[in-house]
C-alpha cells in the first residue's frame, strides 16, 4: 500500500479544513536520499536552527492561510525521522514515496484523489525558507492558469561546455531558473503525471509541459535556496544565526582517550590510516585508537554518552568494523543539533610505528571523515621516553580534544 492512513480519514479531514479561504493543499517531496549531501541523514532531516530542515518547511506551508492542508510524500524507511521533524504541525499523514521524484509526486497526487482538491501546491521537502508572499504569487496566478511556479529570471552570462572548454554563449533574455512551490489544477496536473509516468522530468512544471498545460512564472525569491549539499546546509544556519542569534554561538570542548594493546598481525590503523607494522592492534573493531578518541571527544563535547553507548562491543555486527563508521556517526548526531566541529586536535602515543611521516595523510582522512577542512584537524605524536606500557611497546594509546560550536540553548537545558 502506498498511504499509511486510509483515504475516509482523508476526506473527514480536509472536509474538517474547509473554512479556510481556498481548497488548497500542499504536497511537500521528501523522499529524495540525498546522495550529493552526503552523511548519515538525508538533507531534510539534518538540523536546522535544532530542529529538521523538514520540519520548518512543513511549518512554512501549514501556517499560510489559503493552504487546506498539507501532505508530505516521504521514504518508507524514515517514519521515525519524519514524525520527529513533523512533531507539533498539524498535517496530514504522510504517504510513501517511489524510486524517482517523478513518481513519488504521482503517489503523493493519488492519495489525494479522494478529496479532491481544486489545486495543489508541490514543494521540496529541503526548502525551507520558503516565504508567505512567494506562495501568495503562486496561488494568485493560479486564477488565470492551469500551473504556476516561482521562478527567478538569470542574471549571470549562461555558457554552453563541451570537452571542458565553453562551446557556446547562450542569450540569457528570457531565462528563469525555477524553484517550488509549483502550483495546478488538481485533476489536470494528476491527469499530467499519469499520462507521462516514465518521462524523467526534473520538475513538475514540464510534466505540465508535456501535457500542453500553460504554466505561469511568478517571482520566486532568492532566499527560496534549496539545501542540496553540506555547505547549502552550512550556509542556511549562518543564514539563520543571523538572524536569530546575532552571531552568538555556544561553544564546548570535549575530550577523548583510548588504549589498544599489541596483539598477532602485520599491520595497525591510526587515524583511518593503514601502516605496516610488526604487530597489529586488538580490539573489537579495527581498533583505531586515534579515530576512537575523536569519536568520544565530540560525544562528550555532546553531552552523548561514549562510544561504547552507541557501538557496544557485545553486538556482533561492530566486529572488525572500521572505525570511520564510528566518527562519521558522532559528526552526523553534531550535524543534526545543528553544530559544526571547529577543530580536533588528536594525540597518539607510542614508541613505535614512527607517526611523523604519516601526520599528514592522517590528518586528510580524518577531516574527510568529518567533513571539514584540513586546517581544522591536527594529528600529533609523542613517546613516553620507554616508561609505561608504550614505551615497553605493549600498545598504543590516544587523547583527542574538540571544540564544538552549537546554536546557543538556555542553562540548564
């Protein structure tokens, strides 16, 4: 089935939101896996001012006046994440999703068939700045036309490439880069998209297209940015800082450290990097000292419990697993409070391997691990003069310091 709820239930509540000005309903495309953002979350759940990007452009649309309802068409595995982004809105229930846009807009349109509608708004789930008078525009122009996006006229010079070198300058007169909402008639842009199930379009406006629907362009707004990779994410939350926080930030420091002793092998790992070795390291996972204290410096600088909380050794699925997991899943829960990792300083203590040959190829991976710039890690080494188990070359330890900047919250919470 593809609703989670059944099409009565539906009816009953659009009939319910009437008294609004015009029979209207949103559909909001969250679906999508984000494969060019990268990280554990797809782009609609990453955190945006300590809340889901979903879940402002949810709010953005259940709050204007002429909208009936709202619906969002989402993956089937992220019901959990939805209902945490959703949390507080009034909406419909969400329906599941296709393979492609194309065909979760489909889906999303067919399960508002029962009610019927007179027109329909479809927006991107990672919009969510979407504001009160852009929506306005489209539904005015919705008046006079079956369709109606918002849309922004180019203003750079438009190159046409070919073999990496320009081909072509294209007149740029005439020329409107489209955004979301993109408003229909109801039943003619359901008609739209069921006569062209397989076309592959990149939006529904030429879904229209195909079927000869006029569309009307209205002025988008350039603020209406759709968040696509890590550093749309970055710039929506300085965007938003701005605004809301004046610059101010909540800094932590957070601190980690972490023993592996020697044990049979020919190689270790250190700060996701592989040296040959006379020995290897034992552990439950790859035992990499140097990424496990990372991992637990950020948790602690979140207040997140350790690593061992996240990844017990006692499950059989962390055994022999790569370290990188570990860290990539500490900077996904920073990512989701909103936060970013400014730096990590990483320490590792052993007599042997010789680390200062590979500090900078450690310090690469680990900022590609993090997703952040070189200059924000620094990997060290030090001996113990013979001292100790490291110096007796038993093993290998580390201790990692982290400086975290999150959006302020209130003492005490």
């Amino acid at each position: 089935m593809r609703t989670f709820k059944c099409a009565m239930v539906l009816v009953e509540d659009v009939k319910r939101r009437r008294a609004r000005d015009v029979d209207t309903v949103a559909l909001v495309v969250a679906a999508g896996r984000g494969r060019r953002f990268g990280g554990e979350l797809p782009k609609q759940y990453a955190a945006l001012d300590a809340r889901p990007v979903l879940h402002r452009t949810l709010a953005a649309l259940a709050g204007h006046p002429k909208i009936s309802a709202v619906r969002a068409v989402i993956h089937a595995d992220d019901r959990a994440l939805y209902d945490q982004a959703a949390a507080g809105l009034t909406l419909l229930e969400p329906v599941p999703g296709g393979a492609t846009r194309q065909q979760s807009v489909r889906f999303g349109l067919e399960s508002l068939e029962p009610a019927a509608p007179a027109r329909v708004l479809i927006h991107d789930g990672a919009r969510p700045f979407v504001a009160a008078d852009v929506i306005e525009r489209v539904l005015t122009a919705l008046d006079e036309a079956p369709g109606a996006i918002a849309a922004l006229p180019l203003t750079d010079t438009v190159k046409r490439e070919a073999g990496g070198v320009v081909a072509e300058t294209l007149p740029r007169g005439g020329l409107w880069r489209a955004q979301t909402p993109q408003g229909f008639d109801f039943a003619r842009i359901l008609a739209a998209h069921r006569a062209a199930p397989d076309a592959d379009l990149t939006d529904d406006a030429a879904v229209a297209e195909l079927a000869g629907l006029p569309v009307r362009l209205v002025e988008g707004a350039s603020d209406n940015v759709k968040i696509t990779t890590q550093d749309d994410l970055e710039r929506a939350r300085q965007r938003l800082g701005a605004q809301r926080y004046e610059g101010a930030a909540e800094f932590r420091t957070g601190s980690g450290f972490d023993v592996h002793r020697f044990g049979p092998g020919d190689h270790v790992m250190l700060c996701g990097v592989k040296l040959a070795h006379s020995h290897g390291l034992i552990g439950h996972s790859d035992a990499d000292v140097g990424l496990h204290a990372i991992t637990d410096a950020i948790l602690g600088g979140l207040s997140a419990g350790d690593i061992g909380s996240h990844f017990p050794p006692s499950e059989a699925r962390w055994r022999g697993a790569e370290s990188a997991v570990f860290l990539r899943h500490a900077c996904d829960l920073l990512r989701r409070r909103g936060g970013t990792l400014v730096h990590a300083d990483v320490t590792l203590i052993c007599e042997r391997p010789k680390i200062g040959p590979h500090r900078d190829i450690m310090a690469a991976r680990v900022a590609e691990i993090c997703a952040v710039g070189a200059g924000r890690v620094s990997v060290k080494a030090t001996t113990t003069e013979g001292l100790g188990f490291t110096g007796r070359q038993e093993g290998i330890a580390a201790q990692a310091t982290v400086t975290l900047r999150l959006p302020p919250c209130p003492l005490g919470s």
